[in-house]
C-alpha cells in the first residue's frame, strides 16, 4: 500500500509543478516576449507593462510561486502521511 501511496503522490507532485511551471513561463516568456507589443500599451509603475514584466514581473510571480509550492506541497504531506 505504502508503494502505492508514493506513486500517487508524485503523481500529483509532478501535476502541481507542471501547472506552476506554466504560469511561471506564460509570465516570464509570454509577458515580457510573446505579448510584450500588447502589454505595452499599459502602464504600471510609471513603465510599459511588457518591459515591466520582462524586467521585474516574472520575479516576483516565481517567488510567489515558490511560496504557492511549498504550501500545496505541505498540503499533500499532510494528505499522504509524510509531514512526520
């Protein structure tokens, strides 16, 4: 049972860090490349929001995103028993 545990665990590990990967690289990539002529027709901070991002948005949403793992991942320890 244990074995089988560990495989629906990672399972669902690997799951979480895909969906996070992809918001971090349609932020990063999308943002400041791939979007940045449409974003920039925006402002923040007094900035083009395309440059914004390429420069300094896509930091802060990986540090949110480590933030947003580490409480998902407390969160399937404590569902599969191995927060001890």
């Amino acid at each position: 049972m244990e074995k089988n545990n560990s495989k629906v665990y990672w399972k669902e590990n690997i799951k979480y860090l895909f969906i996070l990967l992809t918001v971090w690289f349609l932020v990063s990539f999308g943002g400041g490349i791939l979007f940045k002529d449409f974003l920039n027709e925006f402002k923040f901070g007094g900035f083009k929001l395309g440059f914004w991002f390429a420069q300094q948005g896509s930091m802060y949403v990986f540090v949110i995103l480590i933030f947003i793992y580490v409480k998902l991942m407390n969160k399937l320890d404590k569902k599969y028993g191995y927060d001890k």
